[in-house]
C-alpha cells in the first residue's frame, strides 16, 4: 500500500498537466529517490537534498527496503508481476546470483560518471527510466484522453475544460522508453525483480550494502516445514529452500514471502544470530576485474565539459548556425547541468510552454535526451520558474521570479540577409513584438526606410521569444546563441512618462 | 497506404462540397457594411470614469446594447488577450469592460457570450493573468481556447491585396454577432494597435502577416467579417514598448474609450487621442482604400461624453 501510494504520487508529477500540484509537492516526492538526491546532494549539502542518506540508513538496517517501498519503477514491476501471477499463476524458483553482471554494470556507471559522463545514468537510472515512461507514453494518452473530453463537452456547448497541447520533435525518448518498458514488463512477467537485481545500478548498490544490515530476511530453522512456499513467490529468486539459506543483497523487500508462510519460518533476524553470508568468490572477481577492464580500454573517453559543435543545418540563404544547445534557466552552465541532469524529463512535463524539449545529438551523444530549450516550437516564458522549482537532482537549480528574469541563457544575434525588413523591404516587428525586455527593438533605418529591428545584447535574457516568433522561412532572422555559463542580465531602464492626462478637457478630434 | 488516403481525401472533399451546397449561405463569409445601421451616432467618445461605466453611457447614448444584440442571438466578444501580464500592465482589454460588454449582451437576451483570443503567450497563462477568464465566467460567458488549429476554418478573401484567404476561428464564422474590444497601445510594427490590429487574433497563421506586408495584411482582413461594434479601450495605455510592454513604467491612465461600428473611423480618432497622426499609421490608410470606413472625421456624427 505504501509503495502503490509513492508510485502514484511520483506518476502523478509528471501526469499534472494543468500544473495543479502544489510546489513543494514535488521537493517531498522526490525526496528520497535515490539518484536525484545523491546528485543534488553534491552539489549543495544539506538536509534538504540527504533524502539518499536516509535510504542509505535504512537499507543498513533493514535491507532494500527501497526497492519495494520508494522505488516506482520497482512498483510498476510489481503490478506487472502481481497482473502475472493472475494470468499465468506464476511461480518463482531460487535464481543465479549474476554478480557479475550487477557490479559490472555498476562500476562502469560509476567510472563513467567520475570520467566526465552521465549517460550511464540517464540510461539506467531507474527514476528517469520511470519519468520517461510516463513522459513519453502515459502522459500523452492521460492527455488525448482530455482532449476527447474536451471535444465531447464542445459539443454540448460546455467549455469548463480546457484542451491541452503537446507538442515535440525528437522521437527518440519514445522509442527509448518504449524499449525500457517493452524490456520491464517482460522481465518482471517472467522473472520478477530481474532487471533490479541484474540491471538496476541503484539495486545493486543497495544490495551491495544490505549485505551488512543489521536486519536480515532469514529462516527461523526450527520453525520452517520447508513447504517451498516463500521460494515460490520470492520475487527475486533469492531464496533457497534446499540450503535454507536467502541471498538478501538480493532481496527487495516485498515480504510476499512472509505473507505466505503458514509457520512464521522466515523473518527478519538480528544478524548476530546466523552465519556469514555468502562472500564473493574469488573467481568471480578475477573474471569481471578483467572484462571491465578490457571494456574500459576500449571507451571513448569524453573529456570533462568540453562543449561541442553541433550544426543546426537547413536549406536556404543563411543558416542559424549555434554551437550547442540551449540549458534551462536554473542550469547555472552547460557543465553543471551535463553533470546533474539524468534526463528523467520531469521538467519537460511541467513546462507550460513546452520549450524544453529532449535533446538528440544537440549535447552530443552521451547527453542524449537530456532536454533542451527548443525555440522552433516555443519560447521561455519571462514570468515562469516551474522547471527550477521541480528538477529532483540540482540540474535546474531553484529560481525565485525576479531572479529568473534576470538570467541570460544566450543572447540575442540578428541575421540581417533573412530578415524581410531588408530583403522585401516590409514591415514586419514581429521580433520585437515578443521580446519581454525589448532587447529588440525596432528603429528607423533611414538607408532602406523602413524600421528595422536592433538588438542590445545587455538586456537580453535569451528566452527565445524572437527566435519563435521570427516568421521568416526556413531559417529565422533573429535566433538565440547560447552562453556556456548563465550571465546576468542588465535590468532594462525604465523610463517615466511624463505626459499629463487632461481628463477634463476636450478630445483631440 | 495511398490508396486508402486517396479514398478518404475524396469523401472528405465531396462531403465538404455537398456541405457547402447545402449550407453554404448561413456562412456569413461577406458580412455586409452595416453603415450606421440608423443609430444616432458614427462615434462616442466618453472619458473620466471606470471602464465599465463609461462604457454603460456610451452605449445607452447609442441606443442601448439591444441595437446590436437581439434576443437569443450568439455573441463572440473579441478582447486582446494577447500577453501574459496583470491588467495594470495595459497589455490586456480590461477585465472589468469585457465583463461590463458580456453582462449587457446577456441582459439583451443573447443565447450564449462567447470570448477567446489567438494569444501571443502561452494561452492558459494570458487568459488567467489578464483577470479576462475570470471576468467572463463571473458574467456567465463561456471562455473558448483558440490555440488548436482544430478551431480555424479556411476562408477566401477576395478584397485581399496580399491575404487572399486565412484561416479564421469558428467562433467569428458561426455566431451571429462580433464585438471587437481591443486595447489601445503602441506598437512596435506598426506604430499602433487599435481596432484593426486587434482581428489579427482571430486567424490561425498570424506569420503570414509578418512575412507578407503586415500592414497590407492587416487592411486586407478588414474587409472580411467586420465587427458589428468596436469598443476601444484607452483606460490604460502603453505608450512605449508595445504591444508587450517592459513594465508599468510605460503605461499612462487616460482613462477614455471610443466606440463606433466603423473601424477606420475609431482607429484614426484612437491614433489621435494616443498623440499620432494617423496618417503615420499605413494600415489605417490602406484600409481607407479599400473601402473599410471612413478617415474623415469631421464627415461623422460625433458624441463626445465627459464624466
């Protein structure tokens, strides 16, 4: 009950697309996912962001409790196993340990991770699998399902709903998460807790440490009929009934099996009472030191946040050429937020405008689908902070309004041979329409006649709005180049009017 | 594939025609100029008071709201809705006038209040911020989204010098009467947006305009479904850095409205009581041309109301 509980709650973050949720709603949920906070935690210490020490303690008290209470991926296995178990009438048997797989993959992670990149963790980071999922698949039927009410209600002239937007070029988070999910749902109808016992970097760190719990899951030896029931709804195959022994690093604590148990034969034990578990064979370690290390050999190395060129290239007279793509304000720098992000799309499902996008190739490869502020389709609302106020893991950094207002994400450049004012001498402004601090304005061009836009780069705070509103074809006139690091914008001046207003007197006509 | 897109592009195609045969003249699609329709007045001016007020006794000075609004009609009120900014920013029509124009066509009888702007910000964010959603829900209208191109119907039209068809919202298409409250303020394309400006809200594909003489464009849709009554508002009004506006800094409280049922006409008494010469502004002169009013203000019947 507790974990369907938490997994609502997390589904229910990225499923809020009328932004109703309150805000420290989200700090709360995502206080203890693992991940998230171990992130945010190196970057600010405090008790704020110690949600994954908490796990920690608790998982050297009671195993990984984690993986069945907090965990939604962990959830979502569970309800595919539970819908299993009344399809199929599944039955588990004690399974392989695959050690080698679990800390293979978890020290590459970890290696990876400290040479530079995050793609470990966007990859198998069980959190931003989950918010992917539901990113990419759940919200948008939660949302066409809205839309048809929407239509529905129409039509009998009722308009006390409204419809909702979705809106995105990248396709590959899709297919990901679709991948990730088609591999979950078969792995726990068949195996159960497979992927958090193989796969799962966080499980296998938390099983690591459950090792030396001081509570551990084990027989009751006088009181066990060896009736095999616990081993047939052991979820993670750890339970052996013919050596009455459990491997708990492989335990997640769902207690299927004491449910079952019609003698109390297993239960939790104060360690101090059996022996050792098993230790990790020396075999073992001498095989996985080698292939991690020829793996390691052959990794291309990417250096510690270098950014790349990227060219955005199309067809026609002059291309917007920009170096890399755009991070969200709150990112502080291209560096901190390559770092931090793993691209669990939260903040892309909370944009009310739509702007951050997932990215492709844009941070390069191993920033894959790490979002990115898309100004083709939308631009930055001046007034808005909600990335800031719900990304889990310090990537997006929390940003009170008037700060936000005041943070450069890029600035402004204008493509004089695209821009209709010059090349058909018409008048146009929609640039400067837009821009919130008019950092764009227009001016007469006494040489063509016509007022044409001008830029201050100073005042511009780079939220694309002159970019998106740009309506020349295919390549805008005005665009946004990224800052590397976030500058501080000017305060744009305020002028008074020092007009009077004659309300007494007569009109002008 | 393509032959099951072929079939299906037929049907569409022939069930729009036969439509089109069978209903095609409820579709107002030439709206005639309703010149004066016999009220006492071309145009009211009226200054000094709350936009509600004053929009109350310029409209009685008319001949009340019932000239324009028969019993159990439809009306689509289009304010500027444009911006996500608070009323005080003077990016908005003011929630209190738009509320004061939906409770007046409600007492007339009308059937159903409908309001909704193509806006330039995020839509949900403008219809709240701008107090308007909340103005047309406590005066029983019904507040419309109008940013799915689902909502916009294709149109020709033939006086066009550069928009020769758009895109045009079903609300303006369907419902039998059109009041067009727009929100005097400078501009940065077009010097000023008044009236006129105001029914670029109304289409689907507003770059069009941007990209194809915006002034022109601007005229050219002004000879299609004319309004059936302008409200202008000028209690608040930006006078610099429009149509967004950077701060309250660029707002003055003139507290003044203008209403006519001719566009030209109100547009160049706005453009003058904003300080311009409306000769500057190219759309009013354009729209002259083609025959949407009439520039010449000292030709009209003007009532002036001082509070």
């Amino acid at each position: 009950m507790v974990s369907l509980t938490l997994f609502f709650a997390v589904a229910s973050l990225f499923l809020d697309f009328n932004f109703s949720l309150p805000e420290n709603g989200y700090d709360f949920v995502a206080y203890l996912q693992f991940i998230p906070s171990l992130l945010k935690f190196s970057l600010f210490t405090s008790l704020a962001t110690a949600g994954f020490i908490f796990v920690i303690l608790f998982t050297l008290m009671f195993g990984r409790v984690y993986c069945s209470f907090l965990c939604p991926l962990g959830c979502l296995q569970d309800i595919f196993a539970y819908i299993s178990k009344k399809i199929n009438k599944k039955e588990y048997l004690y399974s392989l340990s695959h050690l080698k797989t679990r800390y293979g993959l978890l020290i590459t992670v970890v290696f990876i991770y400290f040479s530079g990149s995050i793609i470990g963790l966007i990859l198998l980071d069980p959190y931003s699998n989950f918010g992917r999922i539901l990113t990419h698949i759940a919200a948008p039927v939660v949302i066409g399902i809205n839309n048809a009410l929407v239509s529905a209600l129409e039509k009998i002239n009722l308009y006390s709903i409204y419809p909702v937007e979705l809106k995105g070029t990248n396709l590959s988070p899709f297919f990901f998460s679709m991948t990730v999910l088609g591999l979950i749902l078969w792995m726990s109808f068949k195996y159960g807790r497979l992927y958090c016992n193989t796969i799962c970097p966080v499980g296998t760190f938390l099983g690591f440490l459950s090792r030396y719990s001081l509570f551990k899951i084990k027989f009751n030896l006088s009181a066990c009929i060896k009736c095999k029931a616990c081993e047939r709804v052991c979820k993670s195959g750890c339970i052996d009934l013919n050596t009455q022994k459990i491997d708990f690093s492989r335990c997640v604590a769902c207690y299927n099996c004491f449910n079952v148990c019609p003698v109390s034969g297993i239960e939790y034990q104060w360690i101090f009472q059996e022996s050792k578990e098993q230790a990790f064979k020396d075999k073992g370690k001498r095989d996985f030191i080698i292939q991690t290390a020829a793996f390691l050999l052959t990794f291309p190395f990417s250096a510690w946040g270098v950014e790349k060129q990227r060219k955005f290239y199309k067809k026609s007279t002059v291309p917007v050429v920009r170096k890399t793509g755009i991070t969200p304000p709150g990112s502080l720098s291209l560096k901190n937020f390559l770092n931090k992000c793993t691209a669990c799309h939260l903040c892309v499902s909370i944009c009310p405008t739509r702007v951050l996008q997932p990215s492709f190739v844009e941070y390069g490869l191993l920033g894959i689908m790490q979002p990115r502020m898309d100004y083709k389709i939308s631009f930055c609302n001046y007034n808005c902070v909600a990335c800031s106020r719900v990304c889990p893991s310090g990537a997006i950094l929390k940003q009170d309004r008037e700060e936000k207002k005041l943070i450069q994400l890029g600035k402004v450049k204008f493509i004089q041979e695209n821009c209709v004012v010059y090349t058909q001498r018409t008048d146009c402004g929609a640039c400067a329409e837009h821009c919130p601090t008019k950092a764009v304005r227009l001016v007469l061009n006494k040489k063509i006649d016509k007022r044409a836009p001008q830029i201050d780069e100073s005042i511009c705070v780079g939220c694309g709005a002159c970019e998106f509103a740009c309506p020349t074809k295919p390549h805008k006139a005005i665009y946004v180049e990224n800052n590397p690091v976030h500058l501080k914008a000017k305060k744009p001046k305020e002028y008074k009017i020092t007009e009077d207003v004659d309300l007494k007197g007569n009109f002008p006509f | 594939m393509k032959r099951r897109e072929f079939l299906k592009k037929s049907f569409k195609l022939g069930c729009s025609v036969g439509a089109y045969l069978a209903f095609g003249d409820q579709i107002k699609a030439f709206a005639a100029d309703k010149k004066n329709k016999g009220l006492p007045f071309d145009l009211v001016a009226i200054k000094g008071g709350e936009p509600d007020i004053m929009f109350n006794r310029a409209i009685e000075s008319l001949g009340g709201m019932k000239k324009f609004v028969k019993p159990n009609q439809t009306v689509v009120v289009k304010p500027n809705i444009g911006w996500d900014v608070e009323p005080e920013r003077a990016g908005n029509t003011h929630p209190l006038l738009v509320k004061q124009i939906i409770k007046q066509c409600m007492d007339s009888g009308a059937k159903d209040v409908y309001v909704f702007d193509h806006t330039c910000d995020k839509w949900s964010r403008c219809y709240a911020n701008s107090g308007i959603e909340a103005a047309v829900k406590d005066a029983g209208g019904k507040i419309v989204p109008g940013n799915l191109e689902k909502y916009y119907q294709e149109v020709d039209i033939p006086q066009g010098k550069r928009l020769t068809h758009a895109k045009v919202h079903e609300l303006i298409l369907n419902s039998d009467v059109f009041i067009n409250v727009p929100i005097l303020k400078s501009h940065g394309g077009t010097k000023l947006t008044i009236s006129m400006k105001n029914l670029m809200g109304v289409v689907w594909d507003r770059g069009f305009w941007h990209r194809n003489s915006l002034n022109q464009c601007i005229a050219d849709y002004a000879t299609f479904r004319k309004p059936d009554l302008n409200v202008i508002d000028a209690y608040y009004v930006m006078k610099k850095n429009g149509p967004r506006g950077v701060s309250k800094a660029d707002v003055l409280k003139m507290k003044s409205q203008i209403i006519s049922t001719d566009m030209v006409a109100s547009d160049t008494a706005a453009a003058k009581l904003f300080g311009m010469d409306p000769a500057d502004i190219p759309y009013i002169g354009f729209a002259d041309q083609l025959g949407v009013g009439s520039r010449d203000l000292s030709g009209l019947n003007i009532h002036r109301i001082v509070l």
